[in-house]
C-alpha cells in the first residue's frame, strides 16, 4: 500500500504529522509542497478528494492512500500511530486516551485557528498581498471550499476583524497558562507520557514564541516543555531538514468557531 | 461495577450521541434529563458537575466525562459490549473525521437554524429579566453570545444563508458517501452512524426538497436502517419534546 504524504513546512498541522511519522517510523513517501502557493489545491492522483476539499482545518496536510485524500493532523496522527507497531503515542487506558483527546480537541478548537490567524498576518499576509490579482484569482479559484476560499481572500485584503485579533492573542495566552498548569506537578510531558497531545500542542505553539513573546514570559514549565519537545530526536530531525526558520511558514487556518 | 450517570437532554444531537452509545453498548445508566429550554444546564446543581455549563456529561464511578463524541469513544473503549470502532486504520481515520466534519462544521448550521425556528421563540415567551439574568449565569462567553442570539433572533441573514448553503452542501456529501458503502465510514455500524443519525434524522422533514427518496436514496435507506434498530427505538422512547418526536418521519415508506 503506497502513501503518499504532501506537507508544508514542519510548523503547525504539517508538524504534527511529519513528527508523528518520525516518532512512529511508518514508512511514506513525502513529498513537500509550498502551502502558500496553493499547490495543495492542485494535487495529483487524487479520486477521493472530499477530505482535502472541505479544508476544516485549513491548509494541513494530505496524505494520499489509494485515491483517497486523508487529512486533518491529529487524525493522521493517530492513523500512523495505529499503523506502527514502534511507538505508542496514545494512551490504552480508557480514560487518559479521553484525556489526551479532549486535550487535542482544545488545541484545535482553541488554539490552532488563533495562532494561524496570527500567525498568517505576520508572515504570510505580506506574501499574498503583493501576489498580482491575476495570480491569486488562479490560485483562489482552484479551492473547492468556499469558506476556506474566504479566509485566503480575507487574509489578503487584510480585513481581518479586530476583534478576531483581539480574540486570538487572549487564545494563545490562555493554552500558555494551561500548559503551565497542566505541568505544575512535575510531569515531563502533558498527559505524563509523551503523547500526540505533545506533538500537536507544540505544533501551534512553537511558532508562538516569536509572535507573542509576551504571552511565555513567567512561564518557566512551558518555556522548558518546549524546549523537551524540541529535542527530542524525531521533532529535531524533521525541524532540521527544513533548513528555514520554521516559525515563519503559515498558510490559512481553520475557522473560528462561527456558532457556540 | 462503577456506577454510571448520564446528564442529557433530549436524544438529539449531543446529548442523543452517548445516549445512543450506550444503549448500544448495553450499558446501564442513569439516566438525568437536563431541562435545556429551562436553562437546568446552568444552576448550580448541574455546574458542580461541569462547570461549563455544557450538556451532555457523564459521570463514571469518580470520573467526569464531558464532549459528546469524546464520551461516545470513552463508551466504546471501557466497556464490552459490541465493537462501534471498526478495526482497520484507515476506517478508524475515516470515522474520525466524518465526527468532526459533522461536530464542526456541519451541526453549528444545523443548530443555527434549529434554533432560530424551535429554541428562540420557546425561550421567548418568558420574562426578559428572567432570561437576562440565566443569560448571564451562563459559564462560557461565547455560549453567552450564542444564546442571546437564539432568544433574541438576532442571526444576521448573511449567518443563516451560510448555514443553509453548509446544510444544503452536508446533505449532498453524506448522500455521496453513503453510496460508497452500507456505513457511513466503514462496512461495519459504528460511532460515525450515531454521532450522524442523532445530527441528521430529521432531515427529510426539516429539508424535505434537499432529502427524500428520489434526490437522496441512500442517505434515505442509511436513516431507515439506523431507525430501525432497537436501541434507537428504545433511545428516542425518552424524549419528551415534539422536536424528536419528528423522527417519525422515517416510518413513512416513500418520503
């Protein structure tokens, strides 16, 4: 069974997965794409694209098995997580595997569309913004989903909401003191073991630091967390063979919550 | 065994999924029906046990449960009872995400419009004060939000016409899907049907031109064989609102 992975970067949903694919040893073919060019709109190959068309949680990555077009980081995660026989990064135990994934869904919910909003103004607004009409109408006509097509289009007008801004910085600032709280009795990893809760954590994170240092400061537990997730092994191996300075790759994220 | 004690409202959407897993797994409960139209989920009895504000939540033994599809998941895997997450990986992905396509980005719009047409004009009826001050005792900002658009009908147009071109679009990505295979996500019946039958058995009445047999059979021949078994019989016997009482809809043989 061939598996094709096309990723962006490794920093947020690309991250996830390239460290869960180094962590758990599975053995796919990966192949980089730029995220910010829209060449995930365009990929080949693909029979069963309704995965990779709804973009839920924006630009992450695919990965292609048999024509059909799997994504959404932490479920791709998992998957790889179930394939392997070599890592475990989720826990058996009933209940700690409800912990971790209701952890992950705080993440994703919370966190992941509050960062890649901020994320994208910083680095990627730039980029779009000077894109000629003529090439991001290409690019925006290729996006299948019209809500993901809109946040592309709001991004580079820059008329992204206030409040949305506002919002998200107090986002981040909240799973900062979550993760120093959730670490305050000593534990090494967020769930004790390391876990996909780790991995997708940091992914939204990392990148974090540059953008709001203010939100780590007096924040010793997470600031050394991350520092833990980013030695390990696997995480440092896929950082490095980016060769870039990560944190500056974005691309638009999932939406924030419309409803409740 | 631990005891275990289910918070729910009505066996529809959230509180209908661990509803419905464990009347599947064959798992008793107890069952505590949380009064959502009289704001139950917010007094202080209930806020001891989630102080979110959020319905459903299950207690098993010591440990609280909250998140209905996270609760339907803890079900399966602690307790015997049939198998409701096919064993192959790529199925078990494949589950994964139709649960959160539907829990995201298709029930909000859903519920958007139930609750602009059920919810808001029940809630409405009461006096202002009354609701301002339940308004308020509500945990979570934007739950604070979300109900003084409901009791104040206060949606934009450009918010509902969103969520019916999301209804519209779901229907025709679960009429697809379910021409691939039995299921909606595997071969086998599991959470993805639950977590999709409790989102969408209403349907052919709510959106009667969108699903019936003609435009979508299999979404139509999925919804039947879901009504069909006993613990979805037995599941929705313990509604008390009309609202669920629409899945009667499904007894007709050509809707």
């Amino acid at each position: 069974m061939a598996m094709i992975l096309y990723h962006g970067a490794p920093n947020g949903p690309s991250l996830i997965v390239l460290a869960a694919l180094a962590e758990t040893g599975v053995d796919v073919e990966r192949r980089p794409i730029d995220l910010l060019a829209g060449e995930r709109h365009v990929l080949p190959g693909i029979g069963e694209a309704v995965a990779l068309d709804m973009g839920i949680e924006g630009e992450g990555p695919v990965l292609v098995v048999d024509g059909e077009a799997m994504t959404d980081a932490v479920f791709l995660a998992q998957y790889f997580d179930e394939l392997s026989d070599k890592a475990s990064l989720q826990p058996s135990d009933p209940y700690a595997h409800w912990e971790m994934m209701m952890w992950c869904r705080q993440i994703t919910e919370r966190l992941s569309p509050a960062a890649a909003l901020l994320g994208n103004i910083e680095f990627s607004q730039e980029t779009l913004g000077a894109m000629s009409d003529e090439r991001f109408e290409e690019l925006a006509g290729r996006i299948v989903s019209a809500d993901l097509r809109s946040r592309w289009e709001i991004l580079r007008d820059g008329a992204v909401d206030l409040a949305q801004i506002v919002d998200s910085r107090t986002k981040v600032l909240q799973a900062v003191e979550r993760c120093e709280k959730q670490l305050g009795d000593g534990r090494k990893w967020l769930m004790g073991e390391l876990t996909i809760a780790d991995l997708a954590t940091f992914a939204w994170l990392a990148g974090m630091e540059r953008v709001l240092p203010e939100s780590f400061r007096d924040k010793p537990l997470t600031t050394a967390w991350l520092q833990r997730v980013r030695s390990r092994p696997a995480v440092a191996s896929v950082l490095a063979d980016c060769g870039a300075d990560v944190a500056t790759f974005w691309a638009p994220g999932p939406e924030i919550n419309r409803w409740g | 065994m631990a005891q275990v004690t289910l918070y729910h409202w009505e066996p529809n959407a959230n509180s209908g999924k661990p509803m419905l897993t464990l009347m599947e797994k064959g798992v008793e409960f107890e069952s505590h029906y949380i009064d959502m139209l009289q704001f139950d989920q917010h007094r202080p009895e209930y806020l001891a046990i989630n102080p979110q504000g959020t319905i459903p939540a299950m207690t098993h033994g010591s440990r609280v449960l909250v998140e209905s599809t996270a609760i339907m998941e803890y079900v399966n895997e602690a307790f015997s009872g049939p198998e409701l997450m096919p064993k192959d990986a790529r199925d078990r992905w494949r589950v994964r995400w139709w649960m959160k396509f539907m829990d995201q980005w298709l029930a909000p719009s859903f519920s958007m419009i139930g609750w602009s047409v059920f919810v808001g004009p029940i809630v409405r009826q009461r006096d202002p004060a009354e609701l301002e001050a339940a308004i308020e005792r509500i945990p979570l900002p934007e739950r604070r939000v979300s109900w003084r658009k409901a009791i104040h009908g206060t949606f934009s147009e450009a918010e509902i016409a969103e969520s019916q071109r999301r209804v519209a679009l779901g229907i025709n990505m679960l009429e697809q899907e379910l021409g691939k295979r039995e299921w909606l996500a595997s071969d086998t019946y599991g959470l993805a049907d639950i977590n999709g039958f409790n989102l969408a058995y209403a349907i052919p009445l709510s959106q009667p031109s969108l699903c019936n047999d003609e435009k979508t059979p299999n979404l139509l021949r999925w919804l039947r064989a879901v009504y069909a078994r006993p613990a979805v019989k037995k599941c929705w016997a313990l509604g008390r609102t009309d609202m669920v009482k629409r899945v009667a809809v499904l007894d007709g043989e050509q809707i």
